[in-house]
C-alpha cells in the first residue's frame, strides 16, 4: 500500500514550526577585541537558536568581515545561507580579501537577493537590515561599537523588530553583554 504525506494545514503547521530563520544586522565599525568578543558570542548562539528545527536558515547581507566569519560558522553548523546583498555594486565595495571571501560565502547559498540600489551606502545598508528584519523569525543585532552611531541603528531595529513581532538578540560589543529584550 502506498503511503501519502498529509499535505494539510497540520502537517504545514508542524513543517514551520521545526525551521527557524535568523537574520544578523552587523555593525558598521567594531575593534579586533569587539570582534573577537561578538563573534564568541554569536558563535555559541548559532549553536543554541535552532535546537530541534529541521531547517535552519541565516539571512545576512555579508557586509563586514565578522557576518563572513558568521556565515561560514552557520554553514558548518548545517544552515542554509541566504544572502541579502544591499545594492547592485556591493561587491565592488570589499577590499580583494574580502572579496574573495564574499564570493566564496554567495556561491554557497541558497538563494541570494540583490536590493536595487546601485552602490553601497547607508540607506542600501539599512534597506537590507529591513528585509533581513521582515524575512526572519530571530535577529541578531551587533550594535556598533563606536558610541556615535549605535544608538540610532540598533534602536531603530529594536523598534521595527516589536512592529513586526520578531525576537531580538542585541549584542553589545562595549558592554560586553547579551541582551533579549521581551517583545
């Protein structure tokens, strides 16, 4: 006798609820300690955010070095990279080395989508941290750690994310903390 999956609304449900998509919105300047000390952190969150899912995703715009480090960290973890790239340009941005490692990172994934600026800058930035924001179940927010910027973008995010009703992990390379705030 043949068997037939059940394709209805519980068998979807229960589909959905073993995936779990996290997006990192990185930060635009961080120390090599800052660095250091986010990418430990992220490290063992990557391990933990998707205990029991089947499907595991990472969304990232691939825009600095430590979301490289990330995404390389999450596919060796078993997760499906999908890159966000924030303007049609981007890639002419990076410096060879991490160009090569950028190409390297989007030839591995599993979807890649380009955001229609035409070159890098902060509004193509923040687009990509929007669409991240809005396509993921978790997000992980590095604040910047230079004290001038950090307040408005990982605000902002924090904002959209309760708009949205997304879980938020901020990471606050200063302060050294890990921060969940209720939603």
């Amino acid at each position: 006798m043949m068997q037939v999956e059940s394709v209805g609304p519980a068998s979807w449900v229960a589909r959905v609820a073993r995936s779990v998509a996290v997006g990192i919105v990185g930060p635009r300047s961080l120390t090599r300690m800052q660095n250091d000390w986010v990418k430990r952190e992220l490290a063992a969150e990557l391990r933990t955010v998707a205990d029991g899912a089947s499907e595991r995703r990472l969304l990232a715009p691939l825009a600095a070095e430590l979301e490289h480090e990330i995404a390389s960290l999450a596919l060796g973890e078993g997760f499906g990279l999908e890159v966000v790239v924030p303007a049609e340009a981007f890639r002419s941005s990076f410096d060879p080395t991490l160009r090569a490692s950028f190409d390297a990172l989007v030839a591995q994934a599993r979807e890649q989508t380009t955001l229609t600026y035409a070159e890098r800058s902060d509004r193509a930035l923040d687009a990509a941290a929007t669409f991240i924001l809005f396509y993921s179940d978790v997000v992980w927010v590095v604040l910047d750690g230079d004290t001038t910027a950090r307040a408005d973008r990982g605000l902002s995010i924090l904002g959209e994310a309760r708009i949205h009703g997304r879980r938020v992990v901020l990471f606050d390379p200063l302060e050294q903390r890990v921060i969940r705030p209720a939603r």
